[in-house]
C-alpha cells in the first residue's frame, strides 16, 4: 500500500501554549487535524470558563488565515474548582472536559489536586451533568518509582474515585504501561484512554541511547519494551476505548537540552506520520483511521468529521529544528527518515 486516505482526525490531547509559542505550533496541529483536545496547563492554568473562552480566541486569532481548526477547550481541576463552574463549562458550547493533573506530576502542575477527595463536590457535579474527567495517571509519592507511579496510579487513585462515580466518563490520558492497557480494556463503565505516538515507537532506551537524550524525556516516562508492546496491541485492536492523543508538548530546545531537562515532545508537525509508522510495523495500517478519526469523537459524544486526509509513502527527513517564536524547538526523532508522508485533505 503506497497511499492511505483516512476520515479526517482529531487529537485528543495537545499542548499549545500560549504567545509567541502558540502561534509557532499551533498550525502544525491544524494542518493534519481537525479539531483538539487543548490541554489547560498554562503557566497560568486555564481554570474558569471565561479564562478558557479568552484562551480559545487567542488560539483562534493564532491560526493560519483559512484554517477551521477547532479548539476544544478544557479546565484546570484545582481544589478550589467550585461545582457552579462545572455547570458552567457543561452549559458552554465549548469546554469540553476537566483535566485532573496530580499536583507535583508534570508540566505546571503545581496548582494541580493534591488528594481528590477534597474535589468530590465538583467530581459530583461533573458526573451529574455529564461533563469528561481526563486524569494524568501518576501518582507523586516520592517513595514510588517513576517507572511504578501509573501503576500506582490505577491501584490508588482510579479505582475509588471511579468506584465512586461509576458514571462519571473519564479519559486515562497517554497511558504507558500493560497495566493501564489492561485496566482500560477490562474496566467497568464509561472509560477510555488516549495513546502517544513516542510510546508507540520507542522504549525506555531511547533516552539512554549514546547518550542522555532529552528529547525523548516526557511524562509519564517511556518504559520498558513490554509495556510499548502492550500499547501498540491496544492501539491497533480495534477496540474504541483506545484512541489518538499526541501529547505533543513543545518546549524550546535551550530549556529541553537543559540540566534540568523540561518533559514533553514535540510531535504536531509530524504526527500522523508517527502513528502510520507505528502501525504499518504492526501490520494493521486499516485500523489507524478507527484509531485517529472514529473513537474520539464517538466517545466524547461529538459529530465525526466529514473531509478525508492523505498520506503517501515518501520518505522524507525530520527537520534538526524548526522555528519557536525567538527560538528554536527540536522535534521527536529530528533528523530521522519516515516513510510516510501526510500530503493533505484527499482530493
Ligand atoms: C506536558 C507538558 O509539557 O505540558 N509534558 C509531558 O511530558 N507530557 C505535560 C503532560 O502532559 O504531562
Ligand atoms: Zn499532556
């Protein structure tokens, strides 16, 4: 097979940032998706339903003269998020879910819940009116490996606070582990979770390869060659409780090559071109279009989209770096050859 039209997709995770940053990326994402998941971990977390409304305008006056785009937007769940607010974001036509980052995980997280049992009223509340909890699946206990806190994860947090709200929907975001996958395929009740690209393609060694490699650094961690084997079965079932979300997270070089390396890779500009590769090598290409278009929108209750999208078989190189507003980035894998290429809306 040298080309592959799919129902145009979605991602269902994204950093954007904000400024001169979210102008530099946020074309790549619109060129090969239609609509995103905006993660609200900005410096200044997105937390009410008017800071994400100013925050959609700005993505929107960012974008590309032409592009249709669509932000889909999201809160911050702090442990002062009140239920009113969640009301609120359920009655806007455009927040579409609340992101729970344990405090202390990840990227500002710093504002993040330290214990959700001081947020039951607004997990409550989402329940009742049906609005998507999206979890970063760490736990941040410091007697927890890096490599066990997803794990953990599941064991400590998930299971009460879903056994809980058993019809609360959630979504267990950039799942790592076999454990995840596991819990995901087997759980009772409205569950999904999104799946990277990198942790599609690479294993733990990557960041250790020749050297300290900062660019394959992220959260949760890349882990070891089971758990990416148990990731790309998932991805590649069938099953539509798995689906694309890039977590792609830009950070400027200076502050990835860094002796306090920022996580997160930046994958936008070539993402679909990733997850091709990853699932040509598992022999199941037919089941990207599932993965990328049909079971994100099924699962948050939204239209599928109409246009179609083409990838050719052409290999092409990853830039070394790419603009960032005064600086430069680095994407995943720059330099590397890729054999698929997207080329654009299916003519
Ligand atoms: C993300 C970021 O930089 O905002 N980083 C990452 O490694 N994935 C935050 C996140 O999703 O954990
Ligand atoms: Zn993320």
């Amino acid at each position: 097979m040298n080309e592959l039209s799919i129902l145009q997709p979605d991602d269902w995770h994204l950093h954007l940032r904000d400024g001169s940053a979210l102008g530099a990326v946020v074309g790549a994402s619109g060129a090969q998706f239609a609509r995103a998941i905006v993660m609200p971990n900005l410096k200044a977390p997105v937390v009410t339903v008017a800071q994400a409304l100013a925050y959609r305008e700005r993505i929107l006056a960012a974008l590309p003269a032409g592009s249709r785009f669509e932000p889909l937007m999201t809160l911050y769940l702090t442990e002062t998020t009140v239920p009113a607010e969640v009301r609120a974001a359920r009655a806007s036509a455009f927040v579409h879910a609340v992101k729970l980052y344990p405090a202390g995980a990840t990227t500002h997280s710093e504002a993040g819940v330290g214990d959700w049992r001081r947020v039951r009223a607004t997990l409550a509340a989402m329940q009742e009116v049906d609005l998507p909890l999206l979890v970063h699946g760490e736990v941040t206990e410091r007697d927890v490996d890096v490599f066990d806190r997803e794990e953990a994860f599941i064991e400590r947090v998930l299971v009460p606070l879903r056994g809980e709200f058993p019809e609360l929907r959630v979504v267990f975001e950039h799942v790592t582990t076999r454990q995840a996958v596991d819990y995901v395929r087997e759980a009772p009740g409205r569950i999904a979770a999104t799946i990277t690209p990198q942790h599609l393609l690479y294993n733990r060694n990557a960041i250790f390869s020749g050297g300290l490699r900062p660019h394959w650094y992220c959260l949760p961690v890349l882990k070891r060659e089971e758990h990416r084997l148990a990731l790309v079965a998932a991805a590649t079932s069938g099953n539509p409780r798995f689906f694309l979300g890039t977590d792609s997270a830009p950070h400027a070089a200076r502050l990835k090559e860094h002796a306090a390396a920022c996580a997160g890779c930046y994958t936008a500009p070539h993402a679909l071109e990733l997850y091709a590769c990853a699932f040509e090598t598992a022999g199941a290409l037919a089941r990207l279009e599932g993965f990328a278009s049909l079971y994100g929108p099924d699962f948050y209750g939204l239209a599928r989209n109409r246009g179609r999208v083409l990838l050719r078989r052409a290999p092409w190189q990853i830039p070394a770096t790419l603009p960032f507003g005064a600086e430069g980035i680095v994407p995943l894998a720059a330099g590397e050859t890729l054999d698929w290429k997207f080329v654009g809306p299916t003519p």
